[in-house]
C-alpha cells in the first residue's frame, strides 16, 4: 500500500499528478491507498529537493548529516516537520536567514560546550582559529578570480589577486582578531571589485551591498548565502557545538556567530563561483531581480531563487578529493566534517587546523 500527498494549482495538474502517481505504484507492486490533496499558488511556491548521491549510510544508521535537502516557499511545512524530528531553517521572502527550528533528537555535548566557553575568553587561540578559517577564505576567492581569468582572456586579475596573496600571508603576522578581520575586509573588497567586472554589460554590479542587496548579483549572493549559513548552523548542532559562540565573529546572541565562521571557507565556491556561473552564462538575469521600491533594494523572484537553488544544489553535490585531509566526498559532506574538525579544534589546543584547500 502506498500513501500520497499531492499539491497542484488547477484541477487538470492535480489529475495529471494523480495519475502519474497511481503508475508509479502500479510499476513498483503496490497499489495507491490514500491520497491527500492541496491546492497552492504557482506564484508563491518554491518546491526543490536536494539529493547528495554520495551519502553511503545505512538506513538505520544514526547520524547528523542530511541526504536530502527539501526548498519550499510556502507555509505549513513546519510543523509537519517538528513533528518527525525533521530540522526547519526559516527565511524571509527576500531571503534573509530568520532562524533555526531543531528537532527534539538534536542534542548537545556538554565537553565541547564547555570547550566552546573556554574558547571565549583564551585570545591566542581564537586569534590562531580565526586565522585558518579567514586564510581558508581568501584562498577561496583567489581559486574563483583565476578560474574565470582562465576561462575568459579579457578578465584580468593578476594584480588583485597578488594583493590578495599578500595579505592571506599577512595573516600570520596578526595578532589580534581585528587585524584579521581588517585583513578580510580588504581581501573582499578587491575580490568583490573585481568580481564587479566580469559580469555582462546589461548587469549592474558595483561591489558587494547588503541590507538591502542593490542590485541582482547582490540579491543572488545574499539569498545563496543565507542557505549556507542554514547548512552551517545544521552542521554545528550535529557537531555538539553552539552556534552563537563565535571565534572571528564575536560570541552573540543576536546571530549564529560560529555558524558564520565556519561558512567563510565555502562562500566562494558554493556561493560566488555558482552566482558567478549562472550571470555569467545568462541563465540568471535582470529579470529575475523584483525591486522594492520603499526599501530600494532588490531579491530574488520565484523564478530566480529556483535557477540559484538548482545551481547551489548542483555545487553541494559535486564530489571532491582533498578538500580536508584524507577525505574525499559532496561538498555538503565537507561542510558536516568540517564542523567535527572545528569541534576538535576548539576541544584540543594542539590539534592544527587550517580549514578546506581549494584545487
């Protein structure tokens, strides 16, 4: 027997879905029993599953990291979702990272908690933790300016890019996390510029804006963004690790400081680099940004935020070698084994680590 739950905008869809199901049972020997049906706005839904093909676990095999990735832009999934212990990341319309919904089988472990305090107050180490994941970053964007210098010959970012060098060698010499943070915001600003001109002509994209996103790339960019913060914040709580405790970012309770931290290593390639591809190849155009006159900003629209969820999900799923030592798998695997390196390293002063390598 098999049950059913079916969401279509018109009377013929939901026939045709109906159908299309009913076969699919017929083919697999078993029969439909129970359907439940709903009607949705083609407008406001936004439906796509994310499957990561390389997650070998058993089914009976307990562990933190999600094989399958649900997108939905509409209301009434969260309850449902709490219910079977199914975590539910929150964002706003305009995509903006609300919150986080854990399940009741989420829990914490007090050592690393208590390690994570420690961490707080000891500044040579968060300094020495801050530097890895920064580095991480900025070797990052060097890996996504010279991938489209290589593939386009009228982009040239030579000398940004030996700036950029310049200044993750810096990072050695810093020692407080101003100066980290000082370093980063200089490394962005340069990438960003020179990310500002390699998009085509009819795109406006002056360097990087938030609260609001000026333009389409920035709309795309923060929207990418706040679902890798959702992963990372995901990851964290698998990992036994608090969210709000941060290492770069201050420690608050106003955001996911920790969750921040670690996302910084994946922001170019499973954010910038796929932004970048989807401009670049005008599969994602001017007229996937809606503008909001009162706040003069711009987000993404439905189709648009289905083009960057595809593409996001496509980059999550790509298996790499190398990445973190001695591992290789997707790079939403990465993420959750990052979070255990993390957690290591805050738990083991000795323990070196300098986040993922970019190849």
């Amino acid at each position: 027997m098999t049950c059913a739950g079916l969401a279509a905008p018109n009377d013929q869809r939901l026939a045709d879905a109906i159908d299309t199901v009913a076969a699919a049972a017929i083919g697999a020997g078993t029969r439909l029993t129970d359907v439940t049906t709903q009607y949705i706005d083609e407008e406001k839904a936004l439906v796509s599953i994310g499957i990561d093909p390389w997650a070998t676990r058993s089914s009976d095999e307990p562990t933190g990291k999600a094989d399958r990735i649900l997108y939905v832009g509409r209301d009434g999934a969260r309850s449902w979702a709490m219910r079977s212990s199914v975590d539910v990341v929150c964002l706003s319309r305009r995509g903006s990272y609300q919150g986080t919904l854990i399940g009741a089988n989420r829990g914490g472990h007090a050592s690393r908690l208590l390690a994570q305090v420690a961490l707080v107050g000891d500044r040579e180490r968060r300094v020495r933790l801050a530097a890895s994941l920064i580095g991480a970053k900025i070797r990052g964007q060097i890996h996504v300016l010279t991938r489209i210098a290589r593939r386009d010959e009228t982009v040239h970012v030579a000398d940004t890019t030996a700036h950029m060098h310049a200044w993750r060698r810096s990072l050695t010499d810093a020692r407080t996390l101003d100066e980290i943070m000082g370093i980063e915001g200089a490394c962005s600003n340069a990438y960003f510029d020179a990310l500002s001109a390699c998009v085509p002509a009819d795109v406006t994209f002056d360097g990087r804006s938030r609260r609001p996103p000026r333009d389409l790339p920035n709309a795309a960019l923060s929207y990418g963004y706040a679902i890798l913060l959702s992963e990372c914040v995901g990851a964290l709580h698998a990992a036994g690790l608090e969210p709000s405790l941060g290492i770069a970012h201050a420690p608050t309770d106003k955001r996911p400081s920790l969750a921040l931290d670690l996302m910084e290593q994946f922001r170019p390639l499973l954010v910038d680099q796929t932004v970048m591809a989807l401009l670049r190849t005008r599969k994602l155009r001017p007229v996937h940004g809606v503008v909001e006159a009162e706040a003069g900003g711009v987000w993404l629209g439905v189709d648009g935020k289905k083009i960057l969820v595809d593409a996001y999900e496509a980059a999550c799923q790509r298996s790499v070698t190398g990445a973190l030592p001695g591992y290789s798998g997707s790079w939403r695997r990465h993420i959750a084994d990052s979070a255990q390196m993390l957690a290591r390293a805050i738990a083991e002063p000795d323990y070196r680590w300098s986040g993922v390598a970019w190849r």
